[in-house]
C-alpha cells in the first residue's frame, strides 16, 4: 500500500465510488458481500488498492495546503518539481491564530510587529505526492490557496 487506507467515514462518503471501483473489477454488491464474509484479506485488498487511487488521484490535484496552530501558520503551494513554503509566526503569546477573532485581527493587522514571516523553495527530495501526503498526515489540510496567494504577495 502506499498511503494509507481511507477511513471509515471517507468510505462511506465515496460509497457510489467504490462501487464503480468495485464493478470495474466485476465486482458486485451480492458478491461484494460474499468476499466480505468468505474472504476478509481479499475484501481489505481492494479497499487498499481502491485507497491508493483516490489518495493519487487527490495528491495528484493538490496544489496548496495549510496548517494553523496557536502561534504558527504553514502555507504550502505545491508545484509539479518544487514546493514553495511561507511561515508566519506570531510573536504574541497572548493570541492565538486558532482563535476567530485574534485571527480577524491579524488579518487586517498583517504588518504589525508581533508577526513574523518567513519564505523557502524546496526541491522535493521524494516523489511529489508522497511529500504532500506526508505533509496531510502531520495536520496540513488542503485548501484553495487564499492565504498562501494573500501573503505571497505581501513578503514578495
């Protein structure tokens, strides 16, 4: 396997998906059912490799991902041979970017002094999607890019 497998709750979301994965393989509902029961290493098999091609397939989109804790954000825009990553930090422990309204402030306050800005390029030193998906499982969430494109042009 190379990612992971999808969890439960993301099965049940690509349920319709997973049934035409399935009959592509002719595969079907009543038969699905039997490998289930008769065949549960066979049954987990499909769900890994049905697993692999939805994560490929969502990597393989993936162009920006964040990442926001208390005093920390990671912007992350992913091209096709490098990754391009801006890091802001806050220097007031007093808020907190997981915070509404201290995030509205800083919003509209994005020069004050308390924060802080940081910009990389990095080559990836993997395959692409294997990074990106490394990047998901410690926390990044994708997005559509906002605040990378928002502050990108701020610490041009």
């Amino acid at each position: 396997m190379k990612y992971r497998q999808l969890t439960k709750e993301q099965f049940l979301e690509l349920h319709d998906e997973f049934a035409k994965f399935l009959a592509t393989q002719q595969i079907d509902a009543t038969e699905w059912r039997t490998i289930k029961e008769a065949n549960p290493k066979m049954a987990e098999e499909e769900m890994n490799i049905f697993s692999d091609v939805v994560w490929e397939d969502v990597l393989t989109k993936a162009t920006y991902l964040e990442h926001i804790s208390k005093n920390d954000i990671n912007l992350f825009k992913c091209n096709s041979k490098e990754i391009i990553r801006i890091y802001i930090k806050w220097n007031d422990n007093s808020k907190s970017f997981l915070n509404t309204t201290d995030f509205n402030w800083f919003l509209k306050n994005p020069l004050d002094d308390s924060i802080e800005y940081f910009k990389a390029v990095k080559k990836y030193t993997n395959e692409r999607n294997q990074e990106i998906f490394q990047l998901i499982e410690m926390g990044s969430q994708l997005s559509k890019g906002e605040l990378f494109q928002t502050f990108s042009k701020l610490i041009l």
